[in-house]
C-alpha cells in the first residue's frame, strides 16, 4: 500500500534542495524503522515521491509525499514515529492510506495557496488587489527552452486578505512559481520583492468543481 | 537561530544554519564549558571529516561542557558577513565565536593556514596570542599539522598533538577548573605546558643561525625540553559516535563510518600518516559490528564506510564483511571499503561488498619503476598490480585511477617513463581477457602529484624539486602517453605542491608571511579556484623569507628542525637509518610481521 503524507519544513530545512529534502525524508523513514517499500531491481531505492519539487529557500506548511509501506502497517502511527527520527525542522502533520487507484499526489495537484507576509502589510495588500483586478498580466516566463511571453492572470485562482494575505495560483502541469509571483506584486506595488516572505499553506486538488487539499481523498475511490 | 537574511542570498545555503540529525544543542548556562570546534574548511568537508565527529562526541559526554561546530565560509558568504557587520557563529546555538571558551581548529593540511586566520578573523578575534586578553577563548589546534604547525605558533595559545579524543577532555576540563578558580590564561596555560600532548608554543624560544636555520629552541619558564604526542592505547574501549550528523545536503563523504583501526604497519616512507599514528590499534569483530548496526540505526544511512588508513591490512577483514552483510543487507545498507591497497583487492572482497557501485577504482602505486618503489618501501609489485586490475575488469569495473607522485627521492626519467608505461600495461591487462571476460573498455587516469616533503617521515630531510623540474617532469609523462587514447593524465598544480612543501617544514618566521598572505586575500587556498601563487610570493618577499630555503633546500642529517622539540615516538635515527635504506633501494618489512624497532616498542611491546 501506499501512505499519503502532509508534512512541513521550515528554518534550516528551508536551505536545501528539492534533492536533499528527497534524501533526508528517505534517511529519516529508515531511522524511523519503518516498514517501508523498495523498489525492485540491481540498485534499489525506496518507493517515495513528492507532489511538487520545492526550490531552496520556500517554507511549508503542506507539502506532500507519497511512500509505499507494507500492507500490515496502520498510518495512524505514522506521524509520531516519523517525527521522532526527522531532523526537528521536518514535520510530518498527517498520514492516510491512499485508495487503491488512486493516482500520485504529484498527478493530483493543481493549485498551491500561499500565505505572504511583508514589513509593509498594507502596500502587500493593495498591490495583490490591484494585481487581481487586472484582466490580463504578460510576463516572461522561463522554461527549459527559453524565455516565452505569458499571461499571468490565469494562473491567479484566488486572493484573500482576512487575517493576512493569502493567494492561490496554479501548481502542478502550470506551476507559477512564488518568487515570479513577489516580482509581480513587487512590480505592481512598487516595492521590493525582498520585501515579500511566502510559506506555501497548501497543496490543492480540483473535487467537484472545488479547491480542496490534497489531503482530501478523490470522491469516486473507496 | 537567529536570523541571518544574508544566507538566502549565498550559494548552498545550508552550509550555514545547522540542523542536522544527531545535532547536540545543549542549554546554556553560566557553569556550561563552551567548546567551538573549528574546521578550517568549508562544510561539505568540515563535516565529512572523521575525526572531528569523534571529538564532537568525546567533547558533549562531559556534562559540564557543550561542543558546538564552526566551518570557514566560502567566499559569497565571508563577503555578505562582512557587509551585515556580522561575526562567525557556532551552528548549533547560533552564538557568535568570541562567546565561546576555547575554539579548537583542526589542522588536516598545510594550505587551510590562512582559514584559521579567516576564522579568528570573522570572530572578532584578535589573531596573534599575545595581542587576545582574558576576554577571548582559548585558541586551541589538533589534527596532524599540529606537531609541526610552527608557522602558526603565533596565533595558537596551545597546540593538542596526537589522539585527540582524551586530549581534548583533559583541556577542556582544565578550562572549566581555571573558570572556576578565576585562573589567569597564563596559569592555565602553565598547568597545560609540561602535560602529554599539550604544546604551548609561547614557551619556546627558537633562535636562526646565519644562514637561516634553526639554531636552537628553547624552552622557557619550566617548559619541558620536548613535548610528547598522546597515544591512545585502548580503541578499542574509546570513545566513538554512533549518532553521527547526517547532513540535510551533500557533502564529500556522505555515509555512516567505523573505524577499523588507527595506525599503519607498512611503514611507506614518504608517508607522514604512517609514522604519526603509529602503532596500529585495532578494534575487534564484535566491536565494530555493534558500533556500524547503531551508526546505521541512528543515521538511517544506505551505506556505511570501514574506514582507517590501509582497510585491506585488517586482520579479519573478511570475517567482518561476512558478519556485516548478513546483519545490513536486509536493511538495504551497502558496505564499502576505501583505501584499498593493491595487493589486496582480491575478488571476494568485490563480491563480499555485493552491490557496490562498479564503476571506479582507484590504485596508488606511486611510482613508475620496482627499484623506485623499493626506495619508497611501497611494496607493491607490477605483477599484484595487473594481476589486481584484471581481476577489477573481469568484475565489471572499467574505470581505474591509478595515482602517483613525481619527484620522489631518487627519481629519474626512467621512474617517469615507467609510469607511462605501467598505465600502457594496465590497458592490456583488459585486452588480454579472454573476450567473453571483458565487459566495457576500460579507461585509465593517471593521476601525479608533485611530491611534498613531510615532518617525521624519512624524508625529511629531501629537497623539493624546483617547480620548473616538476613542469618538466609532468610533461615527460605526458609527452610517453601521448598516443594512450584509453589513458588521460590528471597533473596537479605546482604551485600549490610548492607552498605546501613550504609551510610542512617552515618555521615560525612564515607567520608573518601567512599574514600578509590573508591580509591580501589568501583564504580557501586548497581550493584551485581560490589559489594565488603571486600573492604568496609577494607574501614570502614582505616577510623577508625565501621560498626555496624552506622547500628546496636538502637539509643537513644534524639539522635542527623547526619541530624538533615535538616528540612523535617515533625516534630520529630510525628515521635517518630509513632514508638511507631509500637510497640504497632497500625495503622494510611490515611491522605486523615484526617489530623494525621504530622507537614506540615501550607502547606497543613490538607488537604493532
Ligand atoms: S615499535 Fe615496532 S611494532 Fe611497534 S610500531 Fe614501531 S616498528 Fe611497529
């Protein structure tokens, strides 16, 4: 079987790249003694993938790791024996099997919410409006093969600015990376980017024609 | 931590926040003994080095006392510290440096001098002893150098020398005492001076002759005439961490390690690891099972490494690889096994291995011709050497690195040309299985590196030679493989081999040059990119001192070296009686298979 697991990294874990978090969850699973799955063939490796590679220097609060465990195992224990083994800044905050078929989280996720956080609040706020209220926002995106001009605006799903100010932007097939998204509220605001902090809150999933986190199990699997 | 905005701005930012698995942070409190361990080098080095994990550990089993870890930054980092105004920290509680009550700096290789400077530097720290009050911590440096760190004796208040793992428990529980008794630092360092493996440089008075040798080292205010290193007689019952750090990035060796023994039997004589660790210690099967089954537990580590200077020479080597790979296959551990010697990289010990990665080898013959090696007492054959290498292509490894030095002792071209033509043999070996035998065309580097003379080793007393003779001698090689498609040549700087040779044996007048040096810019010089030849000599010039003196001279047999007042054990005529072997190309036995009288017979009963 496969486990779904919600985990959040924050200060020193923060620092590394997406293959060092992929090496360190691995080694913290063996520390932990867990029952994990490996791979068959002449150089085997754990049965683990992430929803959504992390750049060095993004914090989280609900990335997403998929890990293949033996069929014995109850996930409720998960967590706590995880943590126990986990260098302090890695935390796993929920585990549940995964449905038979359902697919990986990296197939499943198609947008990331992220909270901001600036010196200025108030210039963040009116920027994130003013950048929404926009019909069309061109940018240059860099991809493997290049720069391409692009549109922004689709890519902005939802703004909200009770309690702080949180965005939610496509990930996934069409990611918009945070630190494109600070230059653009940089731009529109007038302002630094560095001004601008993210953690990304969570990772979400279109069911039945809503966001919800990719916690959340697909409705038509058991 | 506490917040350090330059960090997001370097590259690899995780060399500078901590954090690993297996980090000890201790609370502070006002009685708590502050340890810095200083590693002269960036992280992904600092943190691979074995020894400094065993200090870290003896350190934090004191109760009184808590050991925190420091690395020199790279470039990047150094420049946005210094443009925030901000002093070098310990990475487990983020405290700056000079909070600390002794920094202690592991000195591996000569050319990490000028990132001690840095890092007392970026302290706040004033770098000379005389010119630190009662305010600063402690300025404490261990590791192989340190028996011979002359140059750095101004900057240094007491060298450790030999096993560290006692040593450094002793110092810092004569820190904790002097703190409590309100000890000046001169008192502390008197109770230290005249102990095993404490050397306080300031107590020794060293005088130059007219032509610029030491004249004479004198020991001053009841300091004793020389100073022993300390040898640790029990490994097996030593100290050793099981929760190693795992790192949260890469770093160079990577990998959960035991330590099979400390020590070397076989005596090469341009070896200076072989005459200072001696005699051999070993830990037995049981031992090192227990310790790699909880390395493995504590690091969750895919592999773990049985580490000591020559793995091939332990006893039960075999036995252990049977004993480890019955209990770690089932967790997915793989075993590998470094500095193998040629003459013992047999086919089961691949096979024992099991699933290591077979792609490359690497041999260190380390010299070209038989009667050359004979010289060196590196007893290895051309014949173990092909004899190694098929049996490396018939198991499938196709890549093999073979090392050698250039401007050994009694070289000649002949030597140059044999290795050219060593490298020639190497190929044919693979062409000489029989077709269904041979996997993938091999390919061979031949790696040369200039050779450096060292402390304590029989030669000693050699000249380097010039680094115009070493560019001559590097294109002889070159030039005999030119038409070696299968074979590339991998020679190294000169320059660097040359300050090398400079610093291993210099004096303490090279203080003022390795200050000028760093003045200018010298930090990270083991690093290509980093290394400045100009800015040496320019450095040597405004000290006044010839780089030549020091690197190329041949020294007298009576000559007094700059470190003659350290004690290795190992005693000077033996050394003297091996460089005369060298030249009549005779060789010395293995002391495991029979004391050759080396001088350490009151520690090891002749029983290495
Ligand atoms: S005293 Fe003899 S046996 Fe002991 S290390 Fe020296 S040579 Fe080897």
């Amino acid at each position: 079987m496969k486990i779904l697991v919600k985990f959040s990294r924050s200060g020193a874990l923060c620092m590394i790249s997406h293959l060092d978090l992929l090496r360190t969850v691995q080694r913290s699973l063996r520390r932990a003694e867990l029952p994990i799955l490996y791979s068959q063939g002449f150089n085997p490796h754990p049965i683990l993938s992430f929803a959504q590679a992390m750049g060095v220097g993004l914090e989280t609060e609900g990335d997403y790791f998929a890990v293949g465990m033996e069929d014995t195992f109850d996930p409720a224990q998960f967590c706590e024996r995880f943590n126990a083994c986990a260098p302090s800044d890695l935390m796993a905050i929920a585990a549940r099997k995964m449905a038979n078929k359902e697919r990986d989280p990296m197939a499943r996720v198609q947008a990331a919410r992220y909270r901001l956080v600036s010196d200025n609040e108030q210039a963040l706020v009116q920027a994130a409006k003013a950048l929404f209220k926009k019909t069309e926002y061109p940018y240059t995106r860099k991809t493997k093969s290049g720069e391409r001009e692009s549109d922004m605006r689709p890519m902005l799903l939802g703004l909200n600015t009770e309690n702080g100010v949180r965005i939610t932007v496509t990930c996934g097939d069409t990611n918009l990376p945070p630190a494109v998204l600070a230059a653009a509220l940089a731009h529109v605001g007038g302002f630094p980017a560095e001004n601008i902090s993210f953690v990304r809150e969570d990772l979400l999933t279109m069911i039945n024609g809503e966001l919800e986190s990719v916690l959340c199990p697909p409705l038509e699997m058991d | 931590m506490t917040e350090r905005r330059w960090i997001s701005k370097v590259n690899k930012p995780a060399r500078y926040v901590g954090g690993e698995m297996n980090e000890i942070i201790k609370e502070n409190a006002p009685d708590l003994t502050r340890f810095a361990l200083c590693f002269p080098d960036v992280y992904e080095v600092g943190m691979s080095h074995l020894g400094s994990r065993i200090l870290y550990e003896a350190v934090n089993r004191l109760p009184f006392a808590a050991c925190e870890r420091a690395y020199a930054p790279w470039i990047d980092a150094e420049q946005e510290m210094r443009k925030a105004g901000e002093r070098l920290y310990a990475l487990e509680s983020g405290d700056t440096l000079d909070k600390f009550d002794v920094l202690g700096f592991s000195l591996q290789y000569e050319l990490s001098y000028t990132n001690v400077l840095l890092m007392l530097d970026l302290a706040g720290l004033p770098l000379r002893a005389c010119e630190r009050t009662e305010e600063h911590p402690l300025i404490t440096a261990g590791g192989p150098c340190a028996c011979h760190a002359e140059p750095l004796a101004p900057f240094i208040d007491v060298f450790m020398l030999g096993d560290g793992e006692e040593t450094i428990c002793i110092l810092t529980e004569a820190v904790k005492e002097a703190k409590e008794k309100g000890l000046s630092r001169e008192q502390l360092l008197d109770r230290l001076c005249g102990m095993e493996g404490f050397y306080v440089p300031s107590r020794y008075e060293v005088t130059y002759s007219e032509t610029g040798q030491v004249k004479a080292i004198t020991p001053v205010a009841g300091a004793p005439k020389s100073v022993r290193r300390a040898i640790l007689t029990d490994l097996e019952h030593a100290v050793f961490p099981t929760k190693q750090l795992v790192p949260n990035t890469g770093i160079v060796h990577d990998r959960a390690v035991i330590e099979l023994f400390r020590g070397c039997t076989r005596g090469c004589r341009f070896c200076q690891a072989g005459y200072l660790y001696r005699p051999v210690r070993e830990r037995t099967v049981d031992t090192l099972k227990e310790q790699a089954l909880e390395a493995v537990k504590d690091t969750g580590y895919e592999e773990i490494s049985m580490t000591s200077l020559s793995s091939g020479d332990y006893p039960c080597l075999m036995e252990l690889i049977g004993v480890l790979n019955g209990a770690l296959k089932d967790k997915m551990v793989s075993l590998s096994l470094p500095s193998l010697r040629i003459d013992s990289f047999v086919k089961n010990y691949a096979e024992g291995i099991g699933e290591v990665r077979k792609s490359g080898l690497t041999f260190a013959p380390e010299a070209g011709t038989q009667r050359l090696r004979d010289a060196i007492n590196k007893n290895v054959t051309e014949k173990d050497l092909l004899r190694t290498v098929s049996e490396a292509f018939e198991a499938g490894y196709s890549t093999i690195k073979l090392y050698f030095m250039l401007g050994l002792p009694t070289e000649t071209d002949e030597d140059l040309l044999g290795i050219a033509d060593l490298a020639t043999k190497v190929i044919s070996a693979y062409y000489k299985l029989p077709k269904e035998k041979r996997t993938q065309p091999p390919s061979v580097t031949v790696s040369v590196s200039p050779f450096v003379p060292k402390p304590f080793t029989p030669f000693q007393w050699e000249p380097q030679i010039s680094r115009e003779e070493i560019e001559r001698r590097q294109n002889v090689i070159k030039q005999a493989l030119r038409t070696q498609k299968r074979v590339r040549f991998q020679s190294h700087n000169a320059g660097v081999s040359h300050m090398e040779a400079i610093f291993a044996r210099g004096d303490r007048r090279l203080a003022d040059a390795l200050e000028a040096a760093y003045r200018a810019g010298a930090r990270m010089d083991g690093w290509y990119e980093c290394f400045d030849y100009a800015r040496w000599q320019d450095a040597l010039a405004s000290a006044g001192l010839d780089g030549a003196f020091y690197a190329n001279r041949a020294r007298e047999e009576g000559e007094t070296f700059p470190y003659d007042h350290v004690d290795i054990g190992v005693s000077r005529n033996y050394l003297w009686h091996e460089r005369e072997k060298a030249y009549a190309a005779n060789t010395t036995k293995d002391c495991r298979q029979g004391c050759t009288g080396c001088g350490l017979m009151n520690v090891c009963g002749g029983k290495a």
